[in-house]
C-alpha cells in the first residue's frame, strides 16, 4: 500500500511541472529568520495564547528558531514583488546551526548566503546572517538597465533564563533596482538612470516569559528606511501582553477560563522629498481585552480593540497641516465547536486599524513613486465563518469565508507624466512607469482554502486557495489586486534524507490597471499627450518552481533551483515583465 501511494505521489509532482509556471525566483526563506518585521506589529494588538514549550534545558538543546509567529507551511514559496528573488524549500532534514552557500545562474544570477550561530558558557546563543543576490534583469527585453541586486546583514542573541526567553537582533537591509518598467513611450535614449535605491535598519528585541501568570511576553520594534530620493522613514512600537491562562471555573465542569489583555503603542513618521513632499505622522495606542473560555477543543472568545489614533499629513498643495484625533472600537469574538478533531466549526467577528507605512508599501510594490500620501486602513468590522481539522494526523485542511467594512482600503494606481515636455531630462520616475497609493472605503469578501497532505513520513503536499472582491464606493474596480490566487506544493525526501525534492505551483488572476499612452503628434510637438485606459489589464500567470539538493557528504550539499520554467515573461506590474525560465546551481558547506 505504501508503495502505490509513493508512485502515486511522484506521478502527481511530475504531471504538475506541466500544469503550471514561476513568474520569478522566490525570496530566500530561511529557517533563520527572526522577529517578524514592524509591518506587522498590528498583527498582535491583543494577547494570544502560547505554547510555553521551551524550558531552558530543552531548549537549549535545539537550534536556535526566531519566528515568533507561526507560519504555515503552505507559504514557504510565495509571489514576490521585486524582480529578482531566489527559492530555498524548508525540508525536514538534519540541521545544522552554521552553513553557506553559493550559487550562479542564468541572468547573471548570483546568490550568496550563509549563517552562523554558537552558545556561549552562560547559555546565550549569538550569531550573524548574510544573504546576498543579484541579476542582470532582461536585457533582451529592455534597451535600459533592469538589474537588481538585494543584500541583508543580521546579529542576533538569545538568552534563555529560569522564567523566561530574551532575544535582541538587528538587522541591515539594502535592496538596489530600477524603475525599468517603461511602456507609454519609447524614449529616444537608452542611457536612462532609472535607479532606486533603499535602506532599512531594524532593531527588534522581546522578552517571552515562560508561563502566561500574568506576564506574557513585552516586545520593541523599531526601524529606519531611507532611500533614493531622499524619504525618510521611522517605525517604532511597544508591546505588552499580560495574561491569566488556565482558571478552572468550580461551577462549570471541565471549563477553563483564560484572561488577556494587550498594549501596543506604535509610532510612524515619514518625509518625502519629491514632488508635493508628503508628510505624515501616526500616533496610535490600542487597548486589547479579552476572554476565552474553554471546554475540550471548543471554546468562546469574547474581546474587544481600543485604539486612539493621533494623525498628522501635509504636503505643498495643503494650505495648513491636517490633524485628525479619533478614538475607535473594534468588536473580536470567535466560537469554535469541536464535533471531533476532524469537524471544528468556526465562526466569529474582527475588526482593527492598520498603519500603512511606506515600508510596507514597498514591500508590496517596489515601484512606487518617492512622494507617497499615508492612511491608516480601518476594518469596521468583518463577519467570518469556518471549518477546519485533523484527519489522523494525515489530512490538515481549514475552510473559511467571511464579509466585511472597510475604511481607506489600500491599492496601487499608475501615474501619468510628472512633466509633459519632449525635450526633457527626465528623472528615474518620470517615464509613467512608477505607482502611487489610492485609498477607498468599501466592503470585501473572501473566500480561503488551505490543505495539507501527509500521505507518507517522507512526503508533504499541500494546496492553497484565496479569493477577494473589493466593491467600493468611489471606484468601479480596484487595481492591482488580483481576484483569486492559488498554489500547490510538495517536498520529497528520499535515500535516507540525503536528496530532497520540492515544487511549488503559483498562480493567479487577471488585475485591473489603469494605464497612459503618451505621444507627441498633437499641435504642440515639444509637449507629450497622454491618454489614459482606466480599464486595462495585467495578465494573470501561472508559474512553476522546482527545486533540488543532495547531501553527499554531511557537511557538504549540491543544491539546483529552477524558476519560471515554463518560460513565460508575463508581468506583475504594468510594464514590469519578470524573468523567464530560470537554473541556479551551487553548493551548501554546513558545520
């Protein structure tokens, strides 16, 4: 039996290397990586409850792991938005604190990455990370630059005391590329400076105490951007979480009783110096009660988020600073009922204010503009409803939908020409090839499906499913959001762990854009006309990675990633084609 599902198993990773293409090579996810990043501190605005597995002995025992929030193992590959990027699949083979690894491709692909750690006497932990990767772009397919080239340097240290686990790391961040997604108009040289260029320092640190009696866990975060053109960012939050976990109830069998509240003060300010120079400041402090109460695996969680946001935005074209001071209430409830592992239905109520920063909007889209207008998106309110479980420990699935409220929903529009003269010295964002953030309120619902399969001790599959329709209020579509977006995955170890085998499946559907055609043929040929489609689109994609390594000796591995191999250069952004079929090949020294 075993052996038909092991055929079967590798029948289906290798029909699917047929069914589906990479748009690009995937951001290097790596086991080392630490504190989640200040984009998410609104993530955990109240307190959550967690698992206290690690004693100091125990945990001392094992390599160091610095995600602080659980991330599933569905998303170990993922889209990304900057042009050149790189996969290393998570496998369960044995692991080694200290490594690098080398590696060259096509596209003038070079990748460099390594970490290393070591336990001092007093029982702390400290080390360093380098990730390095860079590539030529598409030279075939533009007549400017279109490298790239990311680099990070991270410290960290760990302390694991008798109550509870300290950690501090910082972290450097450079990512250099260009604005080469040209598409209004040709311009009459190819000898165009179209560099942006940003730097991120992150400092985070954390203290998680052991038990939940009353002290949980106090967190810092704190970051500086800066980048080409001369914007400026800071980031900066404190976070507390206090908790009573564990409160047997005397007139209620079997029911526990867990107390949280949470405490998160966070700060944004930011200065542009392009353009109308926008200027924005947030202040904002949440107060997040609440409780649960547990029987079995079921459970009723009531709570609550207060939060108290202090704005500040100006730029040329305001006549006087815009202040805005606004208390908000967001309801959080969920119940679960457990029928059995297998059926755990689910449904609840959530809410909450995010501050969207410029950090942030890189990450999600690197083109956009130096010159960025700020808004904290409020989600008034969002209704879900669920069913998710465990089938002998072979089968993990969870089913959900959900509707809700928002205030100031954040998405991507294109510019036009900042300056409509022919004869024009343009800088790297005046080719209507940078974006710029548009805020709408509205409602959106959303569908999401995530399985995973463990048919065997060697073989993990997994499949994911999201869908999201955005109706707003003052626009007819919202761009640069895709409608559905899928994957499916799997990782194979075979010879006793020493070859691993991983492929992922991404893909996703049409967005709508708004685009500019420019030309100079009017009255006036010293002055570009542009004319805008408002209903254009992106293509969707379908894209596949695959990835290989084998251990011929326990400290040395041969390791092959190949991305987009179906060839197919579609784009992510209007104008930004990605790269096509890519092979990088290099070895891994562990010690």
């Amino acid at each position: 039996m075993n052996k038909r599902i092991q055929i079967l198993s590798l029948l289906f990773l290798g029909i699917s290397q047929f069914a589906f293409s990479q748009i690009k090579e995937e951001k290097l996810v790596l086991d080392r990586k630490r504190e989640p990043e200040v984009k998410k501190i609104e993530k955990k605005k109240t307190s959550v409850e967690a698992e206290k597995n690690y004693p100091p002995e125990a945990k001392s025992a094992n390599p160091p792991t610095y995600n602080i929030t659980d991330v599933p193992a569905s998303s170990d590959f993922k889209t990304s938005i900057i042009q050149g990027e790189d996969i290393s699949p998570k496998f369960d083979a044995e692991y080694q604190n200290n490594y690098f690894q080398l590696g060259m491709g096509n596209y003038g692909k070079i990748l460099a990455d390594g970490t290393i750690a070591t336990k001092l006497e007093n029982g702390m932990e400290v080390g360093g990370d380098v990730h390095f990767l860079s590539t030529n772009g598409l030279k075939k397919v533009y007549d400017w630059d279109s490298s790239q080239s990311t680099a990070n340097v991270g410290l960290f240290l760990n302390s694991y005391g008798e109550k509870g686990k300290f950690s501090v790391n910082a972290d450097y961040g450079l990512n250099d590329y260009n604005y080469y997604g040209i598409y209004a108009f040709t311009p009459s040289s190819t000898n165009l400076d179209l560099q942006q260029k940003t730097n991120r320092i992150k400092v985070n640190g954390y203290y998680d105490f052991y038990s939940n009696d009353i002290l949980n866990d106090v967190r810092m975060k704190s970051s500086f951007l800066s980048d080409h053109f001369g914007a400026k960012e800071n980031q900066a939050a404190l976070l507390l979480n206090l908790s009573k976990h564990g409160v047997a109830l005397p007139k209620m069998d079997e029911v526990t009783f867990n107390a949280d509240l949470g405490l998160n003060l966070e700060t944004v300010k930011t200065d542009f110096d392009l353009l109308d120079k926008n200027s924005s400041q947030f202040l904002n402090a949440t107060l997040a009660p609440k409780m649960t109460f547990f029987k079995g695996n079921s459970y009723l969680m009531i709570g609550s988020d207060f939060s108290f946001l202090n704005a500040k935005n100006s730029n040329l074209i305001l006549a006087e600073q815009i202040k805005n001071n606004k208390t908000y209430w967001f309801p959080k409830a969920e119940l679960q009922f457990a029928a059995a592992d297998e059926f755990k239905f689910y449904a609840g109520i959530d809410g909450g204010l995010k501050l969207n920063s410029y950090a942030d909007l890189l990450e999600q889209n690197p083109y956009l503009v130096s010159d960025q207008e700020l808004r904290a998106t409020e989600t008034k309110y969002k209704f879900y409803f669920g069913l998710r479980g465990d089938i002998d420990q072979n089968i993990k699935y969870d089913f959900n939908a959900g509707f809700g409220k928002m205030n100031d929903i954040l998405f991507f529009k294109a510019n036009d020409l900042f300056n409509n003269d022919v004869d024009y010295n343009r800088p790297a964002y005046d080719f209507a090839n940078t974006f710029s953030s548009v805020y709408d309120n509205g409602t959106v619902s959303e569908a999401k499906a995530s399985v995973q399969y463990f048919p065997l001790a060697n073989l993990a599959l997994d499949a994911e499913l999201n869908f999201a329709k955005y109706n707003l209020d003052n626009n007819k579509d919202i761009y640069n959001k895709p409608l559905v977006k899928a994957s499916l995955g799997g990782k194979y170890s075979m010879l006793d762990k020493k070859l691993n085998l991983g492929a992922k499946m991404i893909f996703g559907s049409d967005m709508t854009t708004n685009s500019f055609e420019t030309n100079n043929s009017g009255i006036n040929p010293n002055i570009f006309v542009s004319t805008e489609n408002t209903n254009d689109k992106v293509g969707g994609f379908a894209d596949l990675n695959l990835s290989a390594e084998y251990k011929v000796h326990k400290n040395f591995t041969i390791f092959a990633l190949g991305n987009n191999l179906l060839n197919t250069q579609y784009q992510t952004y209007k104008g930004y084609k990605v790269l096509g079929a890519q092979i990088l090949g290099g070895v891994k020294i562990s010690f």
